[in-house]
C-alpha cells in the first residue's frame, strides 16, 4: 500500500518583543489509503440520525415558543428540573458532531424554559411564589436536583464559547456559589461551606423545608405519577394522589448545613474559568473541595453527608456526620412507596465536584479521596453464594431518626463499578483496573442503549484491554438500536399536554451519545447525572469553526496509557479532503508529547494538532501525552493564545 505521512510544523511569534511568546504548530497530512471501517460508517450514521431525531422530538413536543408540551408544576418529584433535564445531552451531541439544528433546538428550549417556568405561581410554597427562576436560575433546590436540570448548559461552552449571553449567564450563576453574588449568600468563604441542602438565586434555606417545598403545589388532571408505585402507563388523578405524594418526602425536611451533593455546585466555577480564564473562579473551587478532602480524612476516609453551620463534621448533628437529607443514615419510610427506602447520594456530588478539582488542578489527591472512600466500602463487603454484597448505608439501620451506634448496613450487589471506572480513568492506575470486570462480550436492552449499564462498560474496558475487537460496532449499532425505538415512541405517543407532566418526555429523548463518547473521544459518562467532560480527545472543525467531528471523518479511540493514547482516524469520503483538528482532554487539560503515525515518530508538545485527510485516507496515531499538564478552556483552538502551563 502506498502510504506517505507529512509533518509540517509552524511556528510563530504571538507578541511582540520583549513579551515574546512562541507558538508551535503541528499539522499531519496523511494520504494513506484506508476503506471505510464499519465503525466509522456507523459513527457517521448516528451522529446523522442523533440530529434528525432531535429535529423529530422538538417538532412534536416543543412549541413556537420554546415551551416543552407539558404540564408545568414545582416540585422535585416532576418540576422544572425535568422538564429541562429532557434535554439534558443535546449540547454534547453537538460537540460530538451533530448538527447546528441539536444546537439551536437546544437554546430554543432553554430560552422557552427560564420562560415557561418565570410564569409558574406557587400557593404552599413560596419557593416559587413569583417562578421557579430568579435572574435565571433556581431559586432554591438541592443539587441532585439543580445538577440534573444543568447538564445540558454546563455542556454548551463546548460548542457555543463565544455566546456572550452565556458567558454572562455562567459568571452570574457562579457568583452564586463562590460568596460574590450578596442577593444569593449561599458560600461562607470563611468556613469554606455552603450553608445548606437548598441553595439557589434566592441564597440558602436555614431552616427545616416542608413537604410543599419538595411536592409544589397540586394540580388539576390525569398524568402518568412515574414516581407512583403504578408507574408509566397508570393514567392518575393526581390531586386524590396529592397526600401520597406528599408523604413520599416527610422525611426531607432538614436543610441546613453544607452537604455532600453541593460539592457539584463548583462545575459553575470549571465553567466560568474555562470561559475567562480568571483564577478566581479556580482558587475557589480548589479552596471548596480541598476542604471537603480534608473533613474526609477527619471522617476516616468516608465523604461526610452534613457539615454543620460552624465548619465542623456533623455540626448540625451533634458531630454525626453520617446524618442529613440524602446522607449516609438516610434510611426512611416513603409514604407513597408505602415501604423503607435508602436513599444515601454520596457519589452524585462527591465524584462530580473533586473530578472538577482533579481538572483544575492535576493533583491526584482528590481521586485519593474518592477512592479511600470506595476502599472503606470493599472491606466491608461479604460474599454470599457467591455473590459479593457492598454496605450501602452507614449510622443507625432503624433509620434516619434515630441516634443508635453507627454500623454499616444495608448490604446490596450494587459495587459502583461506574465510579470505579472514573476513578480508573482519572488515574490511570492498573491496580485501580483491578477492581473492575473486563469483558469480552456484552447483551443489552436497545431501549436502554448502555446508560451506564455495567455490561457495557465492561466490553468497552475489554476492548481498550485488547480483548473485545468487535465493541465498537456492537456498541454503534445498539444505539442507533435506542434511537429508532425513541422515534418510534415519539410517533406512538398519544399524551397531550394537559396530561405529561415534567418527568414523562425524559424517557422519549432519542439523543444517543453513549458510545460516540467513549469511541470518539476516550470519555466516560457514568449513571450519576452531573458530571463534566472527561475525556482523552476531543476535535474541532477548522473549516466550518466549530466543535465536533467535521463530515465525513470517523475517530476510534483504541488504546489508553497512563502517558499515551492512540486513535485512528479515517475520511469515509472518497472525493473530498477533510480537516480536522485533535484537543488533548476534553478542556484542553492535556498536553501531547509526541505523535507517531505509520513508524514515523514526530516530537511536539502542545494541546492541539490537526490532520489532513486526504479523500478515502485513514491511519492509527499513537500519542505520547502528559495528563492534566494545562489549565481547562472552553475556547475553540483558533481562539486562543498559547495555554498557561500549571
């Protein structure tokens, strides 16, 4: 095969003397011929059929006005974090490479949700006495909730860096959260905590919430009640079930104190760095999550669930830092479930927020903490006919009331093989692959389309291993797979909209990015449903200035070291050249060291290097890189000046 690789190097000077700074610039031009991979072809598909399948979405369900086709309540049971949550990973299907259309639907339904929900009026609560929104955010909510109904927006810097409206809008919102915002005092700077489980525009709930503040307020009709035992499909008149529901949050009440799930409140301030650059938004992350890494030690090693007002483990609690809403001991009776529930967040915010500083920082130590905490666990487990069972709860097993001596309970087979992934991922530590399973096979239910199902995550470590070659077309055709069945669901559905609710169209979202995430760029999502972009690659568009694949070009992500990555990419088109530009990390937040392409080994250090296609051409390169070697940015490789070095 006739195979020629040209590396060209620019370099330039981007100020003048005597604050010279040079700039180096690697672009690798291949011509080797390369038929189109499955793989490639089926990329190419599911990102087309991502975009025309949001396009079918948003003409059935979201009208000329941005509004989603529902019925809009407050609460966190089916509220406002649902409704927008819909559209919870169609600004990272862009930045994959989907089409401007995902983009602009997105802002349509973003802009029509501050909208829809500005008009909604609350009588048993005044949380949303005059809209859910104040200055564009939540006016109190707790982060599990706040961070689903974010996931979407805090993606968009991917793809839209420039939007001076959302530059605006992430500075505001983070002022919130970093002590700058007086209106909304939700940070002590001082104690380094967020005052309470509730935060928001209208600042922290000191004192113990009512069930109105969790439920909102009834309303009148029949509606699929997804949070009844009854579930989809039951039609229920919710203002006879309105007690139950009410019931299902008795429990929920205390508020106030720092707890675990704010520590995702700092990807505001990834965010805003990434946006301006200004350290301020990344000391106050790095001071935030520091904090917490050292009230885990004090802990044990275990992520205290209630920081008190004073600064000190458990403050609300007599020193019980197991305590609080969502926290380890929470063990109570759902009244609407009619029956015990354990419901301990401790990974939602805890993997989020110090993956964040990991990003800011480079420092290792902040996955220490996450994984002494997985260590405390898997020594306390037991295996019982062969099955291995994690405690899942710790305090008094009588429940959350009660101030018995401390144990660790409720034992299921949930081994949080997700946040093990992450851990491996961010380390790179073979000992921390060692926990996971490695498969070589994997069956799943299309309608799922691998969301966080450990069989699949799995294959995909199987097939970074070496041992699972065919994953990636599998995993490609399992999502197209999804992506027919939500069309279908889409078109089957006879609901109006005076009988959906915030939570009913969440399942009809046909946007699939699973597998185009880890195939594409070597990220990982997890099941946790607030998180940032953590990947080895991402890739730009030179020509069309924009994030994602450009057409045409197909990416597969093969191998993972500790200081290497390798990657083949290929033109599908065989008439065309393409271009493309490769980042290191999802932010920029790595650095390459040294590229070889065909036996060719060029050295080059920098965040970005772009490739050259020749039509129908296509090669593996191998990347030497340094991890977490450069501060995060959001801004597009033509953007910027050369990164700050840590």
């Amino acid at each position: 095969m006739n195979s020629r690789i040209l590396f060209i190097l620019v370099t330039s000077v981007l100020l003048p003397a005597p604050a010279q700074q040079v700039r180096t610039e690697l672009t690798v031009h291949i011509t080797t011929p390369m038929a189109p991979p499955a793989w490639a072809l089926l990329e190419r598909d599911l990102l087309k059929y991502n975009s025309l399948a949001v396009e079918e979405f948003a003409a059935k369900f979201i009208d000329e006005r941005g509004y989603l086709l529902h019925t809009p309540r407050w609460g966190t049971l089916d509220g406002p974090d649902d409704a927008i949550e819909t559209y919870w990973n169609w600004t990272l299907l862009h930045a994959l490479g989907g089409s401007g259309r995902v983009l602009d639907l997105y802002k349509k339904g973003q802009e029509g949700h501050w909208r829809q929900y500005g008009e909604l009026r609350t009588k048993l609560t005044t949380l949303a006495a005059y809209g859910a929104y104040s200055k564009e955010f939540i006016t109190q909510s707790d982060w599990f909730h706040t961070g689903e109904g974010m996931r979407a927006f805090l993606l968009q810097g991917l793809s839209d860096p420039n939007n001076q409206l959302y530059r605006e809008r992430v500075k505001r919102f983070a002022a919130m959260y970093d002590g700058d915002d007086p209106e909304a005092p939700n940070y002590d700077k001082e104690k380094k905590i967020l005052k309470s489980i509730w935060t928001g525009s209208k600042g922290p709930m000191l004192h113990k919430a009512t069930t109105y503040d969790w439920v909102g307020d009834p309303v009148p009709g029949t509606f699929n009640l997804l949070h009844n035992p009854a579930g989809r499909g039951a039609m229920l008149d919710l203002e006879s079930h309105y007690k139950k529901m009410l019931s299902h949050c008795d429990e929920y009440l205390d508020s106030t104190g720092d707890n675990f799930l704010n520590l995702a409140s700092n990807i505001l301030g990834l965010d805003a760095y990434a946006l301006t650059g200004d350290e301020k938004y990344r000391q106050w992350v790095l001071d935030y999550v520091g904090a917490w890494k050292q009230r885990a030690a004090e802990a044990g090693g275990n992520i205290p669930s209630n920081i008190g007002l004073d600064g000190k483990l458990g403050g609300e609690y007599n020193g019980q830092w197991w305590k609080g809403t969502y926290g380890w001991n929470f063990t109570i009776f759902d009244g609407e479930l009619g029956q015990v529930a354990h419901r301990n967040y401790f990974t939602d915010g805890s993997w989020p927020g110090f993956g964040t500083a990991l990003l800011l920082s480079g420092d290792q130590s902040f996955v220490d903490t996450l994984r002494k905490q997985m260590d405390n666990l898997y020594t306390r487990k037991k295996v019982e006919n062969g099955q291995t069972l994690l405690p899942q709860m710790y305090g008094d097993p009588r429940g959350y009331k009660f101030n018995g001596p401390p144990q660790w309970y409720h034992y299921t087979n949930k081994l949080y093989t997700d946040r093990l992934t992450e851990i491996y991922l961010w380390s790179m530590d073979r000992k921390d692959l060692e926990r996971l399973p490695v498969a070589t096979s994997f069956n799943e239910n299309p309608g799922r389309g691998g969301y966080g199902e450990p069989d699949r995550t799995a294959a995909w470590l199987g097939f970074l291993e070496g041992q699972f070659p065919g994953f990636p077309e599998k995993a490609l055709q399992s999502d197209l797979a999804r992506v027919r069945q939500r069309v279908e669901m889409i078109h089957n559905d006879r609901t109006t909209a005076d009988s959906r609710l915030a939570d009913y169209l969440l399942d009809f979202n046909p946007a699939t990015t699973n597998a185009l995430t880890s195939l594409t760029l070597g990220g990982y999502f997890s099941s946790g449903r607030i998180w940032v972009l953590h990947s080895r690659f991402r890739y730009f568009d030179p020509v069309n200035r924009r994030a994602g694949l450009p057409a045409d070009v197909g990416a597969l992500v093969e191998r993972l070291g500790a200081d290497s990555a390798t990657v083949t990419l290929v033109n599908t088109n065989p008439i065309e050249a393409r271009e493309v530009v490769i980042q290191a990390g999802g932010y920029g937040e790595h650095r390459f060291e040294a590229v070889t392409v065909a036996g060719r080994k060029m050295p080059y250090q920098g965040p970005v290097i772009t490739v050259r296609l020749d039509p129908g051409a296509g090669s593996r390169l191998e990347f030497q890189m340094t991890r977490y070697a450069n501060r995060p940015t959001f801004a597009f490789p033509w953007d910027r000046g050369w990164y700050p070095a840590r």
